[in-house]
C-alpha cells in the first residue's frame, strides 16, 4: 500500500471491499453486511480515491476484480483482523472465564464430538453456556452474520474470510438389521437392495450419496429422512440398507450391525468415496482471539479423543 494514507481507510469500507470481492457484485455484499445499494456505492468509490485503483470493473453484466484489488485481499484481510483485536482483551484466564458458545452441527456431528467437547470445557472454566443450532446445508453466511460462532461440517463453505481445520475423518459404512439379512455380499447385492438415507431438510444429499451419483452409480432408493437419529427405526424389521458414517455405530444406529462398503468404484473419485472428513469451520474475525482460539483447541482435542474409532487424518 505504498503511496496510501494509510490513515484514510475506513475499516468498514474495507470489509465492504472484502465482501464486494467474495461475492462479485456490489448488491449481494451490500445485503450480506445490511447497508443500502447507494450506502454500498459510496463507501466503495470513497476507496477507490484512497487507494487510487477503480478495483472492480465492469466484465459482462457483471464485475470483475482488477488485479490490484485481488492483491490487496490477504494485507486488507490481516489489516482488518488487526483493528478488530484493538477492542479484545489479549489475555484469557479459564479458570476466571466465564464463556458462552454457539455451534452449529448436525445430529450426527452433535452426538460424536458435542458431549466430549462441553464436559472438557466446563471443567476448566468458572462458568460454560452452548449452544447449539441445526446446521443443515453449511453456509457461509452462518459465520459472517455472527448468529453461529463454529461450524462442525464435512463440507466447509467457501469464502475469503471462511477458515478450517480438519477434526476427523470417519469412513461410510453399510448399516443393516442382522435379523433380517446378512451384509451385502458385493457390489451386485448392495445395489440390489432397498436403500435409506439421509435428505437434509433444504434438500441437500449426504456427500456420499452425491459423490455416488457423480460416478453414475444408481441405487434404489425408498426412503429419505431429515436426519441420522431417524434412521434405526426405518432398518430394524426390514432387509433395506443404509451407507453412514461408520462412528454412528456408538449412538444412533447402535444394536444395528455394520459391513465395509462393497463398492470399489474406478475412476476419477472413487478412492475418496468412503471417506467423511469433519472440519471445524470459523470466520476470519475470531482468529486471533484469544477466547475463541482455546475453544477451537478444545474442539479439537476432543475430536481426538473419539478419533480413535474413526479413521486417522
């Protein structure tokens, strides 16, 4: 930023340009931080001046980012995060804090890594509160709009100011009612049998079963439900089989028997097809900072705590 009055920038007009450069287009940045299109504008020429570069242009019926702009992201990233610790107290005591949290996970992610997490934290601080929400399709915009301060998800969303770690990673296995049938005895009697699975509520298929798709396997599917909890009922008393992460053999599919999944797919995929990896997700904001970074570690060492019935990372 040589020959900038670095004194003239505005952190705002900063995250607005951040917001502008994620999601290409000056509307949608305007309504993800709240401000009025006209508000947008102007805050966005007011550092075109400073900077001195238009750093978006018209490309289409769109914008484009100059090569300025897209230069300057990691230094206004950093900058930003450094006016915003300005106002956080650097040091964090457990033993005095008192903490509230709110992550988002699904019913599978919850019931794996929650308990573990708020036993080890509670026994550390003075005071604990979590909370935790549905995450359902993870989005971004559970992070930027500070309703979610964590987000637990096998498919982290993208984003300039979107950070992860890799927690755990489980493998798919073949859920079934060993009263009823035995595990499928390859590729030809897994796909001839009835299949469960999990539909999320805004629709979005488990990654196993997209990534299945995406190889063209086809398999009968007659029945989707909400979530992992609502599985068991549906495979005791009947032969179908349901393809879900392996560790839910601990909780919710427990009493059920499990096989290896009899698919070898070839091809581009098909080495990645059993495997679940869990990131912990969060927004650039809370990286420094001091409260928020003991709890990811806290995260983290509980995931390893059940990791050992999970594949390693």
């Amino acid at each position: 930023m040589k020959g900038i009055d670095a004194l003239a920038l505005d952190g705002h007009a900063l995250r607005l340009f951040l917001a502008v450069l994620d999601t290409g287009s000056v509307t949608q940045a305007a309504e993800r931080l709240g401000l009025s299109q006209s508000a947008a504008s102007h805050g966005l020429n007011r550092l075109r001046a400073t900077l001195g570069d238009p750093l978006f242009v018209k490309s289409g019926r769109g914008i484009t980012a100059t090569a300025h702009a897209r230069a300057l992201a990691a230094p206004v990233q950093a900058l930003l995060a450094g006016m915003q610790n300005l106002g956080r107290h650097r040091a964090f005591d457990p033993a005095t804090a008192t903490l509230s949290f709110t992550i988002a996970a699904n019913d599978f992610q919850r019931d794996l890594l929650l308990p573990a997490f708020f036993a080890r934290v509670q026994g550390q601080v003075a005071r604990f509160s979590l909370r935790v929400i549905p995450s359902g399709a993870p989005a971004a915009a559970l992070l930027r709009e500070q309703g979610c301060e964590l987000l637990v998800t096998p498919l982290p969303p993208s984003g300039t100011d979107i950070l992860q770690k890799r927690l755990l990673t489980d493998r798919y296995a073949c859920f079934y009612d060993p009263a009823c049938r035995t595990a499928p005895r390859g590729r030809d009697d897994y796909l001839a049998a009835r299949h469960v699975t999990v539909l999320h509520p805004e629709g979005e298929k488990l990654d196993f079963d997209r990534r299945l798709e995406a190889l063209g396997v086809t398999r009968d599917i007659a029945l989707e439900v909400p979530d992992f909890t609502a599985i068991a009922g549906f495979l005791r008393g009947s032969a179908m089989l349901a393809t879900l992460p392996a560790m839910l053999r601990h909780s919710a599919l427990r009493g059920l028997a499990s096989a290896a999944l009899p698919l070898r797919p070839a091809g581009r995929g098909g080495g990645q097809l059993g495997l679940l990896p869990l990131y912990m997700v969060w927004h650039r904001r809370h990286q420094q900072e001091a409260r928020h970074a003991w709890l990811r570690a806290q995260l983290a060492a509980a995931a390893q705590s059940v990791q050992p019935a999970a594949v390693a990372p």
